[in-house]
C-alpha cells in the first residue's frame, strides 16, 4: 500500500492522464456494448407478448399475504400488462387442489411451488407440462426434472441463544449436539425432515445412529420452527435444529439467536412446475423464468426470507457458498418418506 501512494503523489499527473484515457475508452466501450446489447432482439420478446394478451397468472403458493404482496409488486414492476395472483396453499394442499380441478376438467392453477415429492404424484398422473426450460432462460442447475425447477429451498440449521450460552460453548457440528450439557435444552420440529436429509452425505445407518443418540438427548418437540425459534429466542430451550429462513424475522427483531451452518447443511428443494389445466401457460411460463432470474429470486427472498442457494445475488447463497449441502434425488421420494418414518419413530422413542 506505501508503494502505490508513492506513485499516486510523485506521479499524479501522468497517472491521472492515463485513467482519464482509460476512462473515455471504457466509456465508448461500454457505448457500443450496450447499443449491441440493445440491438440484440429479447429471446423472450415472443412469449412476453403472448403473456401479456393473456394478462394474468394465478400462482398457487403458501407465503402470507403481506410476503406475496412484495413479490407481486417487484413482478408487476418488471411486467405491468401482467397481473400476478395467488392462491395461498400449504404443501400438500397445492398437489390436492390441482388434481381436483384437473379431475373436474376445470381451470387450475397457472403456476404452482411445492416440495418436489408432491409435483411427482402430479407428473404421474399427467398433470404437469414439461416445458423446454432452457429455452426460458433457467440454468440447467436449477432444472430437478423436467416437469419442475428449484425456485428456493428450505436449508436446516442450528441456532442458539447468544444470551445463555457463549459462542465458544455453541455447538458448530452436528455430534456437539449430543454433549451431556444439551440434555432436555435440545429443540426440534416435529417434522424431522431435516435429519432425513443428512441420509445422502452419512448414509441411513449413521443418520439412525444419531437420531437414537439424539432422542436419548430428550429433545423437545414444537409443532413449528416458528415455535422453536421463539423457544430458543425466550431461553426455554438453548438449542435446536431449525429452518434458516424461519429464524431471520426473529434475528431482524433483536432476538438473541445466532445461526450455525453444521459441517454438512441439509436442504429440502422447493420447486415449481406448470399444470396442464393451467389457464394462461405463456404468463406461467414468463413467471417461472422471473423467478428463477436473480432479480425475481432475490426479490422472493427478500420477501419471504427464503432463498435460493444456487443462484448468485441471493443472501442465502451468499452465507452457504463452501457448504457441503445435501438432499435427496427426486427418485428417492419414497425411499426419503419411509426415512422420515423411521426417524420420527425414534424419536419418539417407538
């Protein structure tokens, strides 16, 4: 740093001459790129016009009112002649509402985002397009099959209350959990997903292995993260096992929690697909690819809290990039549902 503020005071203006330079030279630069840029028709030019003669996209989704609302106002913003509306479902509710409608050869929704294992029983009876994904835009990373794309994801963690235990105390592995010291301080959601998903990076028998070590802890068990969350935020519990995107609000409001990203992160993806009933394909379409571009990704995000670790620009891809993560394949949703079985037996002592 002393060498280069020598040469910014003994050789200022020649070094200022030679910027300047540079700078009428990348500004012209970045003249002609951009005119080429603008010359260059948008790939999607066709299916906006489509979507906009169409006017609307019902999304059947589970994020709260006021979460929706931000995302709504960021799509609209970015596509005016569009209405985006939605239908507010939670997990399962989704996949029973599209075959319903199909069933009754009745208008579905446009667009719908779920867990992967229920837009596969969707798949199996026909009901979802399987559109040409890359021709929208959507990386092939983010393709889970060719029914359904991973728009965000629920990623597992560990929390702790910073108030009661120190950070060098806090657990930062997943075997730290099973210290002596956490016994009857440990909170879990009774959906013990997350333990599943550790199954594709330790495989079934060391997962079951710490999940009886971790049922001898005498974990307790909330009916929601968001309960978790508030248990460790009030210090009736010192620790648990959370979903990220559910402990942000309490962090954004002073709770004293931390979150620790374990050596291994488990994720479930969330992903969305297009119903063939669906009313207005071409604004599904549009929708879809928004959603899955960083600004509708992050605009999502920024919404909900819930991100997506594999697109660049989002917080949550930020705080996981180095991370091993691990989930399932989408062939493996049975095998996946008979796990979770067998964990919450364990835990629960049977």
């Amino acid at each position: 740093m002393q060498d280069q503020g020598f040469l910014r005071r003994r050789g200022g203006a020649f070094i200022m001459g030679v910027v300047s330079g540079l700078f009428v030279a990348a500004g012209i630069g970045l003249g002609v790129a951009q005119a080429a840029q603008a010359a260059q028709p948008n790939p999607l030019a066709k299916l906006i016009e489509a979507a906009q003669k169409e006017g609307s996209v019902m999304w059947y989704e589970s994020s709260p009112d006021d979460q929706f609302a931000k995302v709504q106002a960021a799509f609209e913003k970015r596509y005016p002649k569009i209405k985006l509306e939605q239908t507010r479902l939670r997990g399962g509710e989704v996949g029973t509402r599209i075959i319903a409608e199909s069933q009754a050869n009745a208008p579905t929704g446009d667009v719908g985002t779920t867990g992967l294992d229920i837009l596969i029983a969707l798949d199996q009876r026909g009901l979802l397009h399987k559109p040409n994904w890359a021709e929208l835009g959507i990386p092939k990373n983010l393709i889970a099959t060719p029914y359904a794309v991973t728009g965000m994801a629920s990623t597992y963690c560990i929390i702790y209350n910073t108030k009661l235990v120190s950070e060098a105390d806090a657990p930062k592995k997943w075997d730290d959990l099973l210290s002596p010291k956490w016994k009857g301080k440990i909170g879990l959601w009774n959906k013990s997903t997350a333990l599943a998903f550790l199954q594709p990076a330790w495989g079934e028998e060391k997962t079951l292995q710490y999940t009886k070590k971790l049922a001898e802890q005498q974990p307790v068990m909330f009916q929601s993260t968001f309960n978790v969350n508030d248990a460790v935020a009030s210090g009736e519990i010192l620790v648990a096992i959370t979903n990220y995107h559910t402990v942000i609000p309490s962090q954004r409001k002073g709770a004293p929690v931390k979150i620790v990203f374990a050596e291994v992160t488990p994720y479930e993806a969330i992903c969305t697909s297009l119903p063939v009933k669906g009313s207005h394909p071409n604004a599904a379409k549009l929708f879809t690819a928004w959603l899955l571009s960083v600004e509708g990704a992050m605009a999502y995000e920024s919404a909900t809290f819930r991100g997506n670790p594999f697109i660049a620009g989002t917080e949550t891809h930020k705080v996981l990039t180095g991370k091993k993560l691990a989930t399932f394949a989408p062939d493996q949703s049975k095998y996946f549902a008979d796990l979770v079985v067998k964990i919450e037996k364990s835990l629960m002592g049977r």
